[in-house]
C-alpha cells in the first residue's frame, strides 16, 4: 500500500508539473500574440489607409512599406528585392497583387487582424481584406510569421482562391 501512494503521489507531482509547465507555455504564447498584435494591428491599419486614401497618382507599394517598417524576414526580403530588380530589368515582375492586401483592389475595407496563433516555432497570422468571394463570406488569408533578430517578421503568405493554394514566397521565385 504505502509503495502504491508513493507511485500516486509521484505521479500527481509529475501531473502537476506538466500542467505549470503548459500554463507557461500558454501564457508565453498569449503574451507573443499580444505583442504580435501590438506591432501589426497599427501598421496594417496605417498601411489600410494609404490603400484606401491614396495620394493622387499614386497607389501604395506593399513590398517598399513592408521593407521600410521591418516587417519581413531576411529571406523574404531578398525574395522582394530580386523581384524589384528583375522589374527593373525586364519590366515585370512576379508579384503581381499587393501581398499585403491579397489583392489588386481593397473592397474599401482595412485590413484586419482575425487572430494569431502559435504553430511549431512560428506563429500564423490570419488576415481579413473584407473582400467577399460570396456574400457574407470573407476568404482569409495567412502571413507566417518567424522570430528574427528579436522581431516577429512576415517569412511568407498562404492564399487561396477558393481552389488552389499559393504562397508569397512561391510567387516570388517565379513558381
């Protein structure tokens, strides 16, 4: 008997443990989320308003105010500035969409940040464009977020179009 409660008690210490240890772990991830939101939230929604209150003649550039804002991984940053030069050579490029806005027009509606989340070392940013692909049906999309340099930047993007899924970084090396 009195081996059989030292197993118990043994047990229950693990058990309590383990589940400290995942309200930790939950805490450090709300706590990235808020800071990711804290970040994100006030420059897309800076970014919304060059898009939707454009200067004349002009049309904000999704990869020159992300580079400016450090909101790409290094990665992703080299993949826009090939692009940038292969358009300087050739006249195309391509991303041929506003990455940021998932798109070539706004719907007049920000940008909006559905929810953040942790996966594996990374953490999923799910985005709103208000575009509806159906009435009352918005198509949401993903910028995959990675720790660098103490940051959380953008490293890709999921879309879809309903049918077939592509990332930023997949458009960008021409695939």
């Amino acid at each position: 008997m009195r081996g059989s409660m030292c197993g118990l008690a043994g047990l229950l210490s693990l058990l309590a443990v383990c589940l400290a240890a995942t309200a930790a772990r939950a805490h450090e991830a709300d706590n990235a989320s808020a800071r990711i939101r804290e970040i994100y939230a006030p420059l897309l929604a800076a970014y919304s308003n060059l898009a939707l209150r454009p200067k004349a003649g002009s049309f904000p550039d999704a990869p020159a105010f992300a580079l400016k804002h450090h909101l790409v991984s290094a990665n992703l940053r080299t993949l826009l500035w090939r692009d940038q030069r292969r358009a300087e050579k050739t006249g195309e490029r391509h991303l041929d969409f506003d990455f940021l806005f998932n798109g070539q027009d706004t719907c007049e509606k920000p940008l909006k940040i559905l929810g953040i989340f942790p996966k594996n070392n990374t953490y999923i940013m799910k985005i709103s464009n208000g575009c509806e692909v159906k009435p009352g049906l918005d198509q949401p999309y993903y910028f995959i977020l990675v720790q660098e340099a103490g940051r959380w930047v953008i490293d890709d993007a999921q879309y879809t179009d309903g049918k077939t899924e592509f990332t930023l970084s997949s458009i960008l090396k021409g695939k």
